[in-house]
C-alpha cells in the first residue's frame, strides 16, 4: 500500500473527513464527496467548495456565514466516529500509552478492540516497526473497528491483526510464548485473561486493564496478586479540567471529564521469582470473604448492550467513512509517485 499513513497533510480532496467550526463554535464533521452538500439552518455549504483549499481554511456558506475548516486530530476523530461499543476516551489512552510505556516497535496485545479508538492510538505509538493484534468477541465491533481505522489512517496498516474470537482461546495461535511487550484489557471481566496474558508477555512486560468499576478494579488487582507471576498492581484514574482563559477572566470550565474508568496496571514476573513484599503480604488474611466474590462476577458488574439494529447502522456508517478514505487515498497516490 503506498498511502502516507502517518502525515496527513495538504489540500482537501473528496474523501477526506473534514472538522468545520461554525456559528457559536458548532462542530461538524463530514467526509467531502462530489455534489455532497452540509445543511444547516445557517445556509447550504457545498462540499466543492473546500476541494483543493489547504488545512486551516475558512470558506462562506450560502447565507453568508463563515466556517474554519480542518482536518480532525485523532482526539477529535476519535469522539466524532461511528461507535459499536463505547470508546477509550483521549485522555485514558494518553495515560494508558504512558503508564504501559508503549513504545516504538513494540508488540503489541489489544482486547478489545470495540470501535477502534484506542487502535489508533496504539498503532501511531508502535510505529511501522512495531505490530498489534487486537482481539474482539463480535465480529460486527471488529467492522467498525476495522473501518474507523481505515478511514482515519486512509488504509489498513499492514502491522495490524483483528482476530475475531476469545483471547484466552486463540492467543497462543497469535504470538508466541514470552514474545509481547504489553498488554492492554479493555473488557469486562479481565481477570479471566490474566493467566493467558502471563504466557504470552516477556518478563518485564506491562499489562494494563482499563475498567469502569469499583467492584473490576478489585477483583482484577486481587486475581493478580494470586498469580504469583506479577508485581504488585498499581490503580489510577485520570480526571481532566479545561480552563476559561480570556484576558483576565481566569476560571475553571464550568463542565469538566471526570471518571471514565480505571486504570490498572503490573508487570510480569521472571519465572519462579518472589518479590519480598510478597512473602510478607502471604503472612496476613485476605481482605475479602468468600461472600464478596459474588459482587466480583461478570454478572453483577453489568454489561451495557447495544441493539442489533443499532450496530447494524453504525457498521454502515463506518464503512461509508472507509470507502471515503479509500477515494482520499486512491487521489493522492499519483501526486506521491512524482515527489
């Protein structure tokens, strides 16, 4: 594939997915396509009229108003893009590819993959050196998933791997024993991989498990302590505040993004090696009873699904974004080649 995955740059052509700031800050995103036209009650904005303009450019509408247009961050794109399972919000993949230390030619170990949000990340912090393999349970999240990336990136990148299946079942098809450098978990019930992850990662490596509850957060840490094969675990939680800041009217956001989950992260043991704190934690009594372990079932934690008619419409909305990407990249393949 000859697409530039990482730098996407110069005029607009159809195919790409555009950012329009409007009246009062009104965002709109859309994928320019020829005759297509944004309708808002401010007037009509042809999509024509952004073909061949540079990023930063600001163009009128019909009834006069003006729009900034540019290309989405990934942070943006990544709020913006057909969903079939909730995304990893930005600011817990920045800390997730910190607190992991996710690294340029790393191997990668993703479950799962849901819309595809934390992919991109993953895959911008790898690089081309490094590889993914991402693992889903439903093949209709592993489509979108599959077409948020495209349409973001304007094609597949080749050091990716969408399996569709259960981890603990098709890991050690994927990659070998001791042979990834860091996990991440993004599912409901974590522990039931934790096993199977401490197979498959190099001593040293990270796993990282990002959950959304109290009662996830210590059924996870306390299955890793039981294992034996991790240091101890260590929990955060990431909150951001935006601040006003307009000459000297200083002052908190009145609406900031508070708790969005947690993040849990341990590192593999060598074989047969004890810590010290280990032996002297073995000493005292568990800090749960076995009535607790009910509260810690992926049952009671609770699954929020989404209908099939639903995701049927969010696989097409993705999918028609790819196509769109793959128009973009297809247009800018003849200007490469003359570079």
């Amino acid at each position: 594939m000859t697409a530039d995955l990482t730098r996407p740059s110069g005029p607009f052509r159809y195919g790409d997915r555009v950012q329009l700031t409007g009246p009062k800050g009104r965002l709109h995103t859309i994928t320019l396509r020829e005759r297509g036209e944004l309708h808002t009650h401010h007037g009509v904005l042809r999509h024509e009229a952004l073909v061949g303009l540079p990023d930063g450019s600001v163009v009128t509408n019909s009834g006069g108003h003006e729009y900034l247009a540019l290309r989405p961050l990934l942070r943006d794109f990544v709020m913006s893009m057909p969903r079939g399972a909730a995304i990893v919000y930005p600011k817990d993949a920045a800390q997730i590819l910190a607190q992991a230390d996710i690294f340029p030619g790393a191997t990668v170990v993703e479950a799962g993959v849901g819309s595809g949000a934390l992919s991109l990340w993953l895959l911008r912090a790898i690089g081309p050196a490094g590889r993914l393999v991402s693992f889903e349970r439903r093949e209709e999240f592993a489509e979108v998933a599959r077409a948020n990336v495209e349409t973001f990136l304007g094609g597949t990148p080749e050091n990716w791997d969408v399996v569709v299946g259960d981890l603990v079942e098709s890991l050690p098809d994927a990659v070998g024993p001791a042979s990834v450098d860091r996990v991440v978990l993004d599912m409901l019930a974590p522990w039931e991989c934790i096993d199977a992850v401490a197979e498959a990662l190099t001593p040293g490596g990270v796993v990282l498990c990002y959950v959304a509850t109290a009662t996830q957060l210590s059924r996870v840490a306390e299955y890793i302590r039981g294992t034996g094969l991790y240091t101890d675990p260590e929990a955060s939680e990431t909150m951001v505040r935006g601040w006003h800041v307009e000459g000297l009217a200083v002052r908190p956001d009145h609406r900031m993004v508070a708790h969005t989950g947690f993040l849990l992260t341990a590192r593999r043991l060598a074989p047969g090696a004890v810590p010290p704190d280990v032996r002297k934690r073995a000493l005292k009594k568990p800090s749960y009873a076995d009535e607790d372990v009910e509260l810690w079932t992926p049952g009671a934690v609770g699954d929020r699904q989404i209908t099939d008619k639903n995701l049927r419409k969010r696989v097409r909305e993705a999918q028609r974004a790819a196509d769109g990407a793959r128009i973009a990249a297809g247009a800018a393949e003849p200007d490469s080649a003359t570079d």
